[in-house]
C-alpha cells in the first residue's frame, strides 16, 4: 500500500491503511470529514421504514427552509428529512413531501440525474472552502443557510448550517456540497444515536468509475478535498478526520460489493457504516427478513433492499 501525494505533508511512519490515524490526525484543510450522505426519495415512509428494519434510529420528520443567502429570510422548500444520526455523521432521508413547493436545491433534478447516493462533506471554515474551491476551478453556488426546525426535550429548535455546493460539472456523479454545522447539538442528539444494529459512523463512501478515468477522479477527489490519496491495490482512497471517499474502477467492483452492477458511471455508488458488533448487525439486518451478502470488510443490503443504494456494514 503507498501514498500519492497531491500536496505537501509530513510522511505518516505507517503504510498499513487500516491504521490512519497519522493522516487523520494531521489532516487540517477545511473539509475533515464526511458529514453525510443522502437519498432522495418520494415515499419517506416506505424509506424510512426499511432503514429501521435495517437497524437504524430514525429522527423525527423535520422540513427544510431555505435562505438564499447567509442571514437572508428561511424559506419553505418541498422537501422534509429523517435521518440516522452517529454523533459526528448521518445518513439523511431525503423525502420530496410537497413536490409544487419551491425547488431552490433542484432536488427534482437531482433525483431525476443521478442514480446513486449525494454527499455533503464537512467544513471547519464554510468561507475558506469556498474561496479554495473557486480557486482552484471547482466553481459552487456561493454560500446558503439552511435552516430547519426539530424537536427536542427541552422543546423546538432551529438547526443553522451553511453550505456551499460543487459546481454540477465537476460533480458528474452526483451532488456534492460542503457544510459547516452552527447547531450540532440540535443535530446530534442523544435519544438519536443509539441504534439496535449497533451503528457508529460513517465508515465511508465508494465511488466507480470507468477503468480509463480512475487517475481523472482521483485526481479530482484530492482537488476538492485537499488531501493525498492511499492507493490500495486497485482501490484509492482518501481518509479524512471521519469518514473517507473510496475511488475504484468498474472492472473491480465485484471484489467489494459480490454481485452488484451499477448503472451509471461515474457514480456514488455505496456507503458503509461501522458497527459495533458484525455478527449481531448481520442477525437482526436478516431477522427482518432482508437478505445480505458478504463482502471482504463484512456485508451489505443490495440496492433493491436498501432504498435504490447499497449499504455495506463494517466492524468498528
């Protein structure tokens, strides 16, 4: 295993890409992290009753507002989200709840375009993000706040974040964006994180690409991320703070999800969460009568039976 430096950095004194803890621990650009990944649905109640017989916790349904612009008006859009949260990272339930309502994210677009998973990665600055993606041709939206409202036991309160989107053509395989959290603690609430499979985090999310643009995406990747990437045989990968972006070509794809075919490319194409205990996850995954297949770091749901993506689970 080796490392392909795309900036300058101290070398970690290990190559064994199972221990990353010497590049997470100097990894200090903007983004750090994968906050969470998304699926877009129409149905939000069938969704969000696979994801508990999965094994997740789900939150309460919470609907967006949307302001243009950083301390702009909230407001109403046509979406509503539920979501699994792990304290650090989620996964959101994207659910379409009033499709005439305003559209300002172009999520009927989104869902329309792109077959696989959205991603929203995690900013430490929301502003130097966008000044560096802008200055290195990664063109975005500008800044927008988000706002929503949600529950909690001392009564409603309003989660604020600030978000910065890629432009479309940088992102053929699908929406990605940044985000910087100014209420984690209304996201991330204790009654929330404790899930019956055992789920700690977002372990990562894999993207395929053709076999002759692997260089291209990585190359990208590390762009936008602004980091140095492990190649792992055919794999490449990009570990942050939390969470890391896996990059492989099609031709390989079956030596990490047995049995899955895309049907795009470049695509979003998996996520994996990490749990606590595999083997319990597995049994009560298939309790449920949800079939799983075993993959070299575990299992996963095929898409059928996970909401149109697959779902791979990893041990902590």
């Amino acid at each position: 295993m080796r490392r392909r430096a795309h900036r300058r950095r101290p070398r970690p004194t290990t190559t064994n890409l199972s221990r990353t803890s010497h590049m997470t621990a100097e990894h200090a650009t903007d983004i750090d992290y994968i906050d969470h990944t998304v699926l877009i649905t129409t149905d939000i109640a069938a969704a969000s009753a696979r994801y508990e017989a999965l094994g997740f916790t789900l939150s309460p349904l919470s609907p967006h507002h949307l302001a243009e612009r950083p301390g702009g008006p909230p407001l109403p859009t046509c979406t509503a989200n539920r979501c699994a949260y792990f304290g650090q990272s989620f996964i959101e339930l994207l659910g379409i709840v009033d499709p005439a309502a305003p559209d300002p994210w172009g999520v009927h677009r989104l869902r329309r375009t792109y077959r696989g998973l959205l991603m929203t990665l995690g900013s430490r600055e929301i502003q130097a993000t966008a000044e560096r993606l802008h200055a290195t041709g990664l063109a975005s939206t500008g800044i927008r706040a988000l706002e929503r409202e949600v529950s909690t036991p001392d009564g409603p309160r309003t989660v604020r974040a600030d978000s910065v989107r890629i432009d479309a053509a940088h992102t053929p395989e699908g929406a990605l964006q940044a985000t910087q959290h100014f209420t984690p603690q209304y996201v991330h609430q204790p009654h929330h994180l404790d899930h019956p499979n055992g789920a700690l985090g977002l372990h990562s999310v894999l993207l395929v690409v053709p076999d002759d643009e692997i260089d291209d995406h990585e190359e990208r990747y590390a762009r936008i991320l602004d980091a140095d990437v492990w190649i792992d045989g055919p794999k490449r990968v990009l570990p942050l703070r939390h969470g890391r972006v896996e990059i492989v070509p099609r031709s390989s794809l079956g030596d990490f999800l047995p049995g899955h075919a895309v049907p795009s490319l470049p695509l979003l194409a998996a996520h994996t969460v990490a749990v606590r205990d595999l083997t319990a996850a597995r049994e009560l995954v298939e309790r449920n009568m949800i079939a799983t297949r075993t993959t070299p770091g575990g299992f996963y749901v095929t898409a059928e039976d996970a909401c149109g993506v697959p779902l791979a689970f990893t041990q902590n």
